[in-house]
C-alpha cells in the first residue's frame, strides 16, 4: 500500500480551482483511499479488475460525467479532469475503464447517436447498469486505423459486420460495443462507419488477453466479427467518417493528460516520504543526499508543469478552444512525465522499489501500457509536428 498520499500542490494551483471543482477532487479522493487503495494490489496480483466497484461509481457521477441529461452529471472538463486524476492515483486500470464507459462508449453515442439510441443507452451507462467497450484497433492496424479491414455490407434493412479488434478494454465485460467499420463498396471500399453492437448478437465474441504485466487491473480483450448481423438503426447517425472515431479519442486523451498526474503524485508522495525515513550512511535521511533531492526537484518540476498544462488544456475545452493538437500535447508530456516519475521514485524506493508493498511498479508497468495506447508517444510527436510545421509525417 505504500505510504498515506500527500497532495502535491507546489504551485498553490488549489486556489486555481473552484468549490464545485474541489469538492469533486474530494469525493473522488475519498473513494479512491477508501475502496481502491484497500484491495488494488490484490486486484493486479490476480489480474483481476474489480467490478464491485461500478455502481458506486456510477452514483458518484464518474461515468459520461460531462454529458448533460441523461441522469449524468454535467461536469465542467476540469471536474472531469479532477476525477481521472485521482482514479489514476489509484490505478491506471480504472481510469482507462472510466475512460473507455465515457469518453469512447457514451460520448459517441451522445455525440453522433440518434434520440432512440441515446435514450436506450445512456442512461443505463451512467448508472454502470450497462457497460460499454470501443473497437477501433485491429491486430495489423494500431496507429494507422485507416487501413482497418473490418467491413461492413449493407444488406436490405441490415448491416452485416465481419473482421477482428484488438486490444479492447472492457471487451469481454461489454455489453455494448462501438465498432468502427469500413462500409463495403462493389468496387472501392467506402467511409469508416461508427456501430452499436449488442454484444450477445450471434457470431460476436470476446476474448480475455492473458499474460499482461500491464494494467492487469484492467480487462483487455480481442474481439471477433463473423457476419454479425446488425439493422439499420444500430449505426451512429453521426459517426460517418474516421474523423469522427478520431474525435473521440479526444476525450479519453484529454482525460489521461489529468490521469497521469494522479500516477506521478502517488509516486511521488511514496518516493519523499521513503526518502525522508530511510537512513544511509551517518544514519541520515537519503533526503539529505544532494543526488536523492535532484530526483525529487526534478518530479516535483515536472509534475508541476503537467499540472499547469492539464489545468489549461481543461480551460480551454471548457471554453470550447481545445484543438486536439492542445490535447495531444498534455497527453504526450503527462505520460511521459509520469513514467520518468515512476522511474525515479523506483529508484528512490531501492529494492523496496520493486516490491508490491508499494504501488511505484504497478505505476510504472501501467503506464507502459498509457505510453502506447490513445496514440503512442510517438504518434503524439507526428501530430505535434504535422500542426505546427503543416507536413504530416506520419
Ligand atoms: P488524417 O488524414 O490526419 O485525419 C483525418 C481527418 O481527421 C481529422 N483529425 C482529427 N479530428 C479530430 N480529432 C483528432 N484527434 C483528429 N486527428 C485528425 C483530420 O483533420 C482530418 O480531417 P479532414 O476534415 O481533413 O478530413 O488521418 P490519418 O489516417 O492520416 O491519421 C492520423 C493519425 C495518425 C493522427 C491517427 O490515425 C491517430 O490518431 N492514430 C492513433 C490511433 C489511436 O490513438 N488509437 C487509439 C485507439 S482507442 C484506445 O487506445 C483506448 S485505450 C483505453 C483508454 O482510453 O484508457
Ligand atoms: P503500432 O502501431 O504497431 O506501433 C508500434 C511502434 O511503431 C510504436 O512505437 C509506434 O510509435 C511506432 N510507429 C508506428 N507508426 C509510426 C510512424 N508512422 N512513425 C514513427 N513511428 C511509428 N484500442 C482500441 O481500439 N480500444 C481499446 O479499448 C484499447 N485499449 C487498449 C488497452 C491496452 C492495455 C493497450 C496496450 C492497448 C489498447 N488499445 C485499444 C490499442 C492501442 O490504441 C494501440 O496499441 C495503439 O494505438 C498502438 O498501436 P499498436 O499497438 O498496433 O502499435
């Protein structure tokens, strides 16, 4: 379990934030030490993701908490934000959970969803009584989903679906599934198109991906499509176009931008508290070594910065000025912060580092997984330097 966290507030951003904001920090603060701190070693043993947890999150708002009406919470971006923080301080696998419910699963169907669709489902999603998974990587296609080779045919009054997903979150715990599906032409293949798959429907099936030493918390799974058989008003009105599944993946960058800060802080608060109790050498703390405080000059920096970004990026999608290059920018960095942080704090930690009596090596293997998924970090620099030199390199 490591030590009781500290907050790290180096820069007093909390004036920064409103009562609305810190009392939503709060709660989801509260939740985190109180049922996931507990048991979420035991859960990542096992590899197990812990399931008991989805209707109290589902009270507490977690779910499409942006989206307004449908008994969600209509949370400001920066409250959401707040939320994937502190779920992330716990374990990046149930941010990428919250993520998946809300930033891939609801806000699709809110955002390109017909009323039918929106009233059958979001509810139920809100609440954790559904849950939902997003297949858009393929076992050939990760970073370039344009070449996906999962097809749909029109068919009469139907759609029939047939391909292969890949490393889907939540894909075996779904009950629901957005599928992204090029639409099958006689001579050229047509626009990718966004579906709602039932996922009991005949010749759908998931399949669990063992072997992780990443986000074990977490359930990842394959998904297979064999001429699933769908009607018409199961596709997305709205999701007509890659840029649409694109879009999407917006929202669950922007939410790991505030996750990954959660991560770093709990290394963080583990590595200066160790560090100010473990004596070497004249039976000092090894806070006192020169080498020992650049480690933590440096996390306290660089977690400080992160958070001034993340806290920005937050504003201006608040304000409607978040282009995805902005949210590309605090996803890249944050991450990569967060991973050094683990790293160094690893390193503070000595060979306690590598024991699971601490939660730094649990971060630290998670956010491998962080790093790649949402567009790897490098795919995050092709963005970056696509906007601002206008050539893409991709
Ligand atoms: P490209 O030609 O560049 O773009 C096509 C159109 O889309 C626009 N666009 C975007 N629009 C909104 N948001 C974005 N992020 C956008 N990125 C591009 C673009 O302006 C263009 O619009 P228009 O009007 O000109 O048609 O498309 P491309 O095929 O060359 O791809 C570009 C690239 C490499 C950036 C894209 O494919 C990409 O982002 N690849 C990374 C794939 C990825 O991130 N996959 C994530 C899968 S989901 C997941 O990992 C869940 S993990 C669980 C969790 O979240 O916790
Ligand atoms: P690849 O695309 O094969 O990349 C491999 C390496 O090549 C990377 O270092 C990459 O940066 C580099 N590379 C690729 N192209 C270029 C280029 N043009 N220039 C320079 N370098 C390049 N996907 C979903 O759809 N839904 C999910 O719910 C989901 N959940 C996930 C959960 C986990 C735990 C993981 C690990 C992944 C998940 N993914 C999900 C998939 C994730 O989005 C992909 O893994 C990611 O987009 C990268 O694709 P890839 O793994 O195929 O790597």
């Amino acid at each position: 379990m490591g030590f009781k966290f500290q907050n790290f507030d180096f820069l007093h951003l909390d004036s920064s934030f409103s009562e609305d904001e810190l009392l939503v920090r709060r709660t989801a603060r509260d939740f985190v030490d109180d049922n996931v701190i507990p048991i979420i070693e035991q859960c990542f043993r096992e590899g197990r993701f812990p399931r008991e947890f989805v209707p109290t999150m589902g009270e507490l708002g977690f779910f499409g908490a942006t989206i307004e009406g449908y008994n969600c919470a209509g949370m400001s971006n920066v409250e959401y934000g707040l939320v994937m923080q502190e779920l992330e301080r716990g374990d990046s696998g149930l941010r990428s959970f919250v993520s998946v419910q809300s930033a891939l699963v609801m806000y699709p169907i809110f955002t390109f969803g017909s009323d039918e669709q929106k009233k059958a489902w979001l509810p139920a999603l809100a609440s954790g009584e559904k849950l939902g998974c997003f297949g858009l990587t393929e076992p050939g296609f990760g970073s370039n989903p344009a070449g996906m080779t999962t097809r749909a045919r029109k068919s009469g009054s139907e759609y029939i679906l047939n391909g292969e997903k890949m490393w889907i979150t939540s894909g075996t715990l779904a009950d629901v599934a957005v599928i992204w599906a090029k639409l099958e032409g006689d001579d050229n293949d047509g626009p990718v198109l966004g579906f709602l798959v039932e996922t009991d429907r005949t010749g759908f099936s998931a399949q669990e991906v063992h072997g992780k030493w990443s986000l074990r918390a977490s359930s990842t799974s394959g998904l297979s499509l064999q001429d699933v058989h769908v009607p018409a008003t199961s596709l997305l009105p709205g999701a007509t176009s890659l840029k649409n599944a694109l879009m999407c993946l917006n929202q669950a960058r922007y939410g790991i931008s505030w996750g990954a800060i959660g991560a770093a802080m709990d290394c963080y608060s583990n590595a200066l508290q160790y560090a100010k109790t473990r004596k070497q050498f004249r039976n000092e703390p090894i806070a006192g070594h020169q080498l020992v405080q650049e480690k933590l000059v440096w996390m306290a920096s660089e977690i400080s910065k992160a958070q001034l970004l993340a806290l920005h990026v937050g504003r201006l999608k608040d304000a409607g000025r978040a282009g995805h290059q902005h949210i590309s920018m605090a996803k890249r960095n944050n991450v990569w912060m967060a991973l050094e942080c683990a790293r160094l704090a690893r390193d503070i930690l000595g060979a306690n580092g590598i024991a699971d009596d601490y939660p730094i090596m649990r971060h630290m293997m998670n956010l491998e997984s962080v790093k790649t998924y949402e567009g790897t970090h490098d795919i995050h620099t092709l963005i970056l330097g696509h906007d601002i030199t206008g050539i893409a390199a991709y």
